[in-house]
C-alpha cells in the first residue's frame, strides 16, 4: 500500500496501463482482460489486474495533469516495482492533417511544465519516451496490421486558455497534438530509470471542432486499447529476458 494506491504488494503487475478516466480502466477489465480482479478503489481510481494473453497486467487511473499521473506513476514505479508503464489516453489534434480516432505513438512530450524541474531539478522543456516501449508499441502495430503516426505533442499544464494565449512551445516545436500528463510520466520513469509510452487517440480536432462524445471517450477506442496490450505482451517478453 502507498499513499495513494490501497493494493498491496504483489496486487500490481510489473506492466501497467494508465488511463486517465477510471471508467475506461474498469471498461478494459471488464471486456479485454481474464479473470480481472479490483485491486485499488482509493478516490474511486479504480486499479483492476487480470491476464491478456497469459501475461499478468494492471489498468488504473491516473487522474488528469501532470501532478496527478505524476504521483500515481512515482508511487507505482516506487512502491510497487513496476517496470513499465504505458499511458493510455486521448489528445486534442492541433492540425488538420490529423483526424478523429487517429492512434499516435508518443516519440516526445513538450511542455511549459515546471513539473520536473521542482521534482527533480531537471531542465528543459521536453522529455522522450523512456526504455523500449516506443519501439515495442510500433512493432505491435506493425503486427496488426494497424496505422500508428509517431508524434511530438504538447503536454499541457491548462485545459483552458485565452483565444490570444497561443502555447509557444508546442508552435516551436511542431506539436501536432496536445494532451496534459505525457511529460510527467516520461521525466518520472527518466529519473527512476523505468519504461514509459504513451499512446493517444485523437478525440477532437481543434482547428474544426470535429469531437468523439464523452460517453465515447470512455469505451468507443477499441483500437488504441487492443495495441496497448498486444504491446504488453511484447515487453513483457522483453522483461523476461532481462
């Protein structure tokens, strides 16, 4: 047990699925996963672990921001031994060349974050995907036969900002998306010396209003949830190489 999360040692697999709604976590359980089982209800973030293909997974709730995911990865990297986690999660398209239910693979997170400078004196405005998971994540879409864009986003600290408050460094570094916990998850698994992915779909476009429903975003990305867990079970093999 950790100061967020309830389970107990050993409830929590090495591999973790983070979404930020807890209902689409208990959505994964309930159709994808084998023999799941509730393991955290503490503030209603619900953490179910079951198997997907033979391999043990958790799927939990991050909250959203990045001071959110931020404690909820540190505490399970920290205080549960987990190797890997994936962010499962929708973004905001800022160009038109992207279009509802796109899948992205998170290559970079930018962000006007001070999050990992105060957490760990760290620098600079963006952080990477961390370990093999990016390139993992690609080969499980290769293997589905399933288009994945590789992506720089923005990880925003705001949802909602003056119409004249344009984010400079996602318009300085070509951010095609934008999202609010990536780069949290990132400079956390950095410092840790962990695994760390993201994967989005596209829920709305900005530049034209084209938007999935709410009801939707909980349960209609079937897609992108399918590769997070073939993506599992490719690190998994991995892990157990190591």
């Amino acid at each position: 047990m950790s100061v967020h999360i309830g389970a107990a040692k050993g409830e929590i697999a090495k591999i973790v699925l983070l979404a930020g709604d807890p209902l689409r976590a208990k959505h994964i359980s309930e159709t994808m996963l084998t023999d799941a089982k509730l393991v955290n209800t503490v503030r209603n973030a619900f953490y179910f672990t079951g198997t997907y293909k033979g391999v043990q997974v958790t799927v939990g709730a991050s909250g959203m921001g990045c001071a959110s995911i931020g404690i909820y990865s540190y505490e399970l990297y920290n205080e549960y031994d987990v190797e890997c986690i994936i962010r499962i999660g929708t973004a905001g398209a800022y160009t038109e060349k992207l279009k509802v239910y796109d899948v992205l693979n998170v290559d970079k997170a930018y962000s006007e974050s001070t999050y990992a400078q105060a957490a760990f004196n760290y620098s600079g405005d963006n952080f990477a995907h961390q370990g093999v998971a990016f390139d993992l994540i690609n080969e499980a879409a290769r293997n589905l036969g399933m288009p994945v864009i590789e992506a720089n986003i923005h990880s925003s600290d705001v949802f909602y900002r003056a119409p004249d408050a344009s984010p400079k460094v996602a318009i300085d570094n070509n951010c095609v998306a934008v999202e609010m916990e990536a780069f949290a998850l990132f400079s956390n698994a950095k410092y840790l010396n962990k695994i760390a992915g993201t994967i989005l779909t596209i829920s709305d476009v900005i530049p034209t209003h084209e938007a999935i429903s709410a009801e939707h975003r909980q349960s209609s990305l079937n897609k992108m949830m399918e590769l997070a867990l073939e993506s599992v079970v490719l690190i998994n093999n991995y892990l157990s190489k190591k």
